[in-house]
C-alpha cells in the first residue's frame, strides 16, 4: 500500500510537470504626471508603484530610465530612490535598476514595470551587497531576475568599470548557486559606448573593452556552445550596469534555444573590419560581441522569446545610414524574421505553440529629435504594447535606433 501511494505521488508530480506552463510576465510603462522636479517626478511614479503592488501584481523587476548631469547626481539619485522604495516597502522591495538614458519624454525619469498577477506564483525578494534580484519559484523552474552590477566611477575607464561589474555579478550567482551557464538574457549598459579612449598607448573603443571582459568572463564561466540573448547599449555618463535573467530547472522539460537571424551574420562571427578601436594589449585582434539574436524558452505547450537588441544591419553591414525611418522599418523586418513561426519552427521543430504576443517593447533613439518619426511607425506595428523610448548611443556610431523586445 505505501508503495501505491508513493507511486500514485510519483504520477501525480509527472503529470503536474507535463501541465506546467511558463510563466507569463506583463509590462507597464510609468510616467510622472507632470513635469517636474526630479524628487516630485519620482514620488509621482512611486505612488503608481505602490498602487500596482496593491492591486496585487507581483512585480519581479523594476527599470528605471533617469536623466543624469555625472556619476555624482547618479549617487544622490540613487539613493533617494532606493530609501524610499525600502521605506515604503522594507524587506518587500522589489530590484530595481537605474540606467543612465534619458527618458524621450518630456520627464526626467520613467520606469518599466514588469509583474505577474497569476495568484499561484509566488515572488520572494533578496539582496547581495549592493545587487538586489528577485526569485519566480513555480514548484517546477525558477526565474532568477538579477538587477543592477553597477560600476559607475567618472575617474575609472569601461574596461577597469566592466571587471568590477562582471565579478559583482558572478560573486551574486555563486551566492545563490547558480551559474552564468543558465543566463538566458543579459542587458549590457555601456557608458559612452562608442567613444575611444588612449590607454597604454592604444585608442580603445569603449564597447570593445566590454566585450573583452564579457569574452573573458564568460569562457571561464560557461562551458556552452551558445551565449545568451542580450542587449549592448550607451548610456550618458561613465560606467557600466549589467542585468540578468537566468533560469534554473532539474527537469529537461524546459529548453533553452538560441535563435539566428537568416538576413544577419552571427555577431559573434563579425569581421574585425566591423569592429572598432585597437584591440587591448594582450590581443592580436578585437573580441566581437558575444550575444544570440534572440533566445527562446520551451516548457512543454508554451514557449516565450527574448528579443535581443536589434538594429539596421543586413549581414553585417548598417543599412539605411543617416535615415532613421529607413533605420526603423529595417529593424522591425529584422524582428518580423526573426520571430516568426517558420524561423522559430526551423530552430526547434518540436515546437507546439508559436509564441506571438509581445509583452513589451524598448526602443533605443540616438537623438531626441528622432523620436516623432520613430514613434509613428513603432506605434502603427506594437498598438497598445508597453512601450519605453529613451535617449541612447547604439553600438555603432552610424546606427540611430535599436528595438528589443519580449514575445510570449
């Protein structure tokens, strides 16, 4: 008898498994009311805040897109907003990341909310030194979202800024004893990402110091044959932030798969002509960035797709130079191609259900006076979807828009 009902458990569990879906994060995009001083713009955007948690959503992550005069006002900042979300929410608060990019709106901050409101999941919240993260635990897979590795420092160069945040962030992953082999999307912010600097007598490009410590931590940490999905972008001022998603399952039920382009080379298999800068002084050439297109997430009939940051370039080669419509409609048919159902079946026949909801959409505008045109046909293709337009230098100096995305 107690080995039926031990076999009756075993069943019951497998079954629970072959049901289990993933879950489904939403998205909403925060404005203050008014414009306004930044404490007031700030208080505004908290209160809504507060008004979401109330209204039972589960948020697991919170972005906020501030605007910045140094790294000095980004340390005030900063810890105006992070004492009084653990005044008004103590133990409960949820990570937060603040990333130097101006809002495209006539605000100084805006924030990007991401929750769940299925009333089975359950959100438990930590931090790490300075790293705060949140934990999606179904019974089945976890979610760790892992928020703000900051190294902001006006007198420290990105290379120096990338080391610190990479061992930030791989001393948290050990803390919580999981491994950069189980990141599934990765946000790189990269201050002044295509400036140049003389270091040991060579001018470095700032975006190609950080892929040299992206290169170098990740063959130390991962032993896979792919890389996650991720975004590499500017930010205002000096430094480098670095945000995770990483998933943990003992089940081979859920599956990573990295999905490729067919219209753009790999960009880890970029020609060195493409890349910027003198390579650094124990290299004979410079390091491409180390990211997948986009990576899809499998969990028996459900499947979600993380949009890596994708931009106007067929091959490898930018298309479109100094046109931002062209630019913008370029970068939506790489999209277009890259999540739809053929590309996502050819990448993993097995699929059941083709992902195609966007749960939100960020776009990437290098000049403020863009936004109009590129709002306009963003808005006539994502309607209704939270979407986030802020003020950043994209990796290349000649590109004018990038778009990331989430599908599920």
């Amino acid at each position: 008898m107690v080995y039926r009902e031990e076999f009756n458990l075993l069943s019951t569990n497998e079954d629970k498994l072959k049901n289990t879906q993933l879950v489904k994060p939403r998205y909403l995009v925060i404005q203050p009311k008014s414009k306004n001083v930044f404490e007031n713009e700030w208080n505004d955007c908290l209160l809504q805040i507060k008004k979401l948690i109330n209204n039972n959503k589960k948020v697991f992550r919170i972005n906020v897109f501030i605007e910045i005069s140094d790294s000095d006002n980004f340390t005030e900042k900063s810890e105006t907003i992070d004492c009084s979300l653990k005044k008004e929410f103590k133990s409960q608060a949820p990570p937060i990341s603040l990333i130097m990019e101006e809002p495209c709106e006539n605000y100084s901050i805006i924030c990007e909310i991401g929750y769940v409101d299925s009333p089975d999941i359950e959100i438990s919240y930590g931090i790490f030194g300075d790293i705060s993260y949140s934990l999606i635990d179904t019974g089945f897979y976890k979610e760790y979202w892992i928020i703000g590795a900051n190294a902001v420092n006006n007198k420290s160069n990105i290379a120096a800024l990338s080391q610190k945040a990479f061992i930030k962030l791989k001393t948290t992953y050990e803390h919580l004893g999981i491994s950069f082999n189980q990141i599934a999307r990765q946000w790189n912010y990269v201050g002044n990402i295509v400036d140049k600097r003389i270091l040991q007598g060579k001018e470095r490009q700032h975006y190609q110091m950080f892929n040299e410590a992206r290169s170098e931590f990740y063959k130390k940490f991962r032993n896979l044959d792919y890389f996650p999905a991720a975004t590499g972008i500017g930010m205002s001022h000096n430094g480098v932030c670095i945000d995770t998603l990483a998933l943990q399952c003992t089940e081979k039920n859920l599956k990573l798969i990295p999905i490729s382009n067919p219209a753009q080379q790999e960009s880890y298999k970029y020609d060195q002509n493409i890349l910027i800068g003198d390579p650094g002084c124990n290299r004979n050439e410079n390091q491409a960035p180390q990211f997948e297109r986009a990576m899809m997430v499998v969990l028996n009939h459900s499947a979600r797709v993380y949009i890596s940051g994708t931009a106007s370039i067929i091959g490898q080669e930018t298309v479109g130079i100094d046109d931002v419509k062209k630019q913008t409609l370029v970068t939506i048919e790489n999209i277009d191609r890259l999540v739809s159902a053929k590309n996502l079946k050819n990448h993993y026949p097995a699929l059941q259900s083709i992902p195609n909801t966007y749960s939100y959409v960020r776009v990437y505008i290098k000049k403020r006076s863009y936004l109009a045109a590129v709002k306009e046909i963003c808005s006539k293709k994502y309607g209704n979807v939270a979407t986030t337009y802020v003020v950043a230098d994209i990796c290349r100096d000649n590109l004018l828009v990038e778009i990331e995305a989430e599908l599920n």
